[in-house]
C-alpha cells in the first residue's frame, strides 16, 4: 500500500469482506464497516495518516502495542478487545491487513449460526 492510499486500502479491504455494510453513525468522518450489524472497523476519514480501530483478542492485542508505536489501545472503544492503528505505514501491510481480517473474524464467530450461514458462499 502506498502511503498516501493506505486508508483507501483499509476501507477497500474491510468493505470486500463478506456481508460488510459501510455506515457513518458518527457522522462523515468516520467509515464504520460493521457485518450483521456488528462493528469491526471505524476509520477515521480526517487528514492523514489517518487511524482504523479494529477488534482484537486481548492478549494479541497487549502484543501489538508492545511490537509497534503506532498500535495503541482503541481510541474511545473498550482498550481490552480493541486497538487503533494509525495509518503511517510503520504497520506492516500485510500485518494490517491479517489484522482487518482478524476483527473481522472476531465479530462473525460471536454471531448466530443462521446469520453467519448466510456470509458463507454458495457452493
């Protein structure tokens, strides 16, 4: 990801996951991508580098913190199961993304099944 693309790069990566709704309860400055009316990502959409918060599990989440500056526990969320990570590129890319997938995957296990059934493809 380049720099100046990264947040279009999260919003793309958390918007292509599947059942992920694009909504702005906050207002227009803050992308929240939820999957059955859950919440997995807020990306804040002021000037750069901008930050995604992202639902993690707590122990991984205290590990990132240790491992980069940029990781910090979540920004006006519960700092147990949630970092915010700021967008400056010091996160690897293929980290931040595991780390969309991670919140993510985090959320859809915590659902019922009939509504998880429903974000598998079709086979």
């Amino acid at each position: 990801m380049v720099r100046d693309s990264r947040r279009d790069q999260v919003i793309a990566a958390c918007g292509a996951l599947p059942g992920s709704v694009e909504d702005y309860p906050f207002g227009d400055e803050v992308a929240v991508f939820k999957v059955a009316g859950k919440m997995f990502a807020l990306v804040v959409l002021g000037p750069p580098p901008g930050t995604v918060s992202l639902k993690c599990d707590p122990d991984l989440a205290v590990s990132l913190r240790g491992q980069y500056a940029a990781i910090i526990p979540g920004y006006h969320l519960n700092k147990r199961h949630w970092n915010t990570v700021t967008l400056d590129g010091s996160v690897p890319d293929d980290e931040l993304l595991d780390l969309i997938d991670h919140s993510y995957e985090l959320v859809v296990a915590r659902l019922p099944r009939a509504e998880r059934d429903k974000l598998k493809p079709d086979r």
